[in-house]
C-alpha cells in the first residue's frame, strides 16, 4: 500500500481515509491482518498482504503461521481449508488431517492435533535433536528433563536408572 497521485485526496501524509471517512491510518497499517480502522476497512480489500502474511478468499491477511493451525483465523475460514495440499513450514509437521503443529509438540503426552494424529505411531517416531524417547518409545522428553527429580515420562523412565 502506497499514497500515489491517483489515491492522493484519500491518501496524505503517509495515512490513508479509512471507508468511513472520519479517521486516517498509517498506509503501513494497511493489510496487516490487525483492524486499524475503527469499521475494519483497512483490512477489507486488500491486493497484497504485508510480508508474513496470507490473504484470505476473501481479502483479508493473516499472519502466515495461522495458516492451516486448525483454528478458523481468515472470518472465512478459507485458511483452514484445502490443507492436505498445503505445505507447512518447515519447523512443522503435518497432522494427519492436514493441519500444521510445531515439531516440538509431536509425541510430546499431549494431543495438539486435533484428530489427536501427534501422538499415535509414536514408537516409530524419532525424537528431534534435544530430545530423548521415554522407556515406553511413546514420548519424546527434553534432555534436560532427564535426570532432574521430576518425572515427566508417564512410566517414569526419565527418572529411573539415574546416578544420584
Ligand atoms: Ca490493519
Ligand atoms: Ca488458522
Ligand atoms: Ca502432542
Ligand atoms: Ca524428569
């Protein structure tokens, strides 16, 4: 978004005329996935979104890591949809209904996708580097939690077998 002589009677000063035409915002605040604008116009329309962002099917932007997250950000949920064919980043993994989740929440005890797919087929899994699997293969713990006087494997083999 820039203030060109075509847009210059709504667009001065770096601020542009939001729709309902009593305040001005900051061009730069122009498609950045946040209401600026007290009725959202700022938000409305846009051509391209501010980098780290993604636009919804219906113009609007998120932030690029809401995209596929499993929670509805775009107001027309066209973020969460065709996920299988979308590509995570690559600090993510994808659940085995397409959505996205941190690499660190896999076979961690606890379910973060929500067809519950980060914690199933843990024995196979390879604990990432920083990690180690718990004695049942089934939970990947950080090296730092071993050996610490908390159990945080659920069969408490981080704490067994420790030299005290
Ligand atoms: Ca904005
Ligand atoms: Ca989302
Ligand atoms: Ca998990
Ligand atoms: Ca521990």
């Amino acid at each position: 978004m820039q203030c060109t002589t075509t847009n210059a009677i709504e667009c001065s000063n770096g601020k542009k005329l939001c729709t309902s035409g009593d305040e001005r915002v900051w061009v730069t605040f122009w498609c950045d996935g946040e209401e600026d604008c007290r009725d959202g116009s700022d938000e409305d329309n846009c051509e391209n979104c501010q980098e780290g962002y993604r636009r919804c099917d219906n113009r609007r932007c998120v932030w690029w890591d809401y995209w596929c997250d499993g929670e509805s950000d775009c107001t027309d949920d066209s973020d969460e949809q065709n996920c299988m064919e979308y590509e995570c980043p690559v600090k993510d993994r994808k659940c085995a209904n397409g959505q996205c989740l941190l690499e660190l929440y896999w076979c961690d005890g606890v379910q973060d996708c929500n067809d519950g797919s980060d914690e199933t087929n843990c024995k196979d899994y390879r604990c990432p580097e920083g990690y180690r699997k718990c004695g049942d293969g089934l939970e990947c713990i950080r090296d730092g939690f071993w050996c610490d006087g908390e159990p945080e494997c659920k069969d408490g083999s981080d704490e067994s077998n420790c030299q005290h």
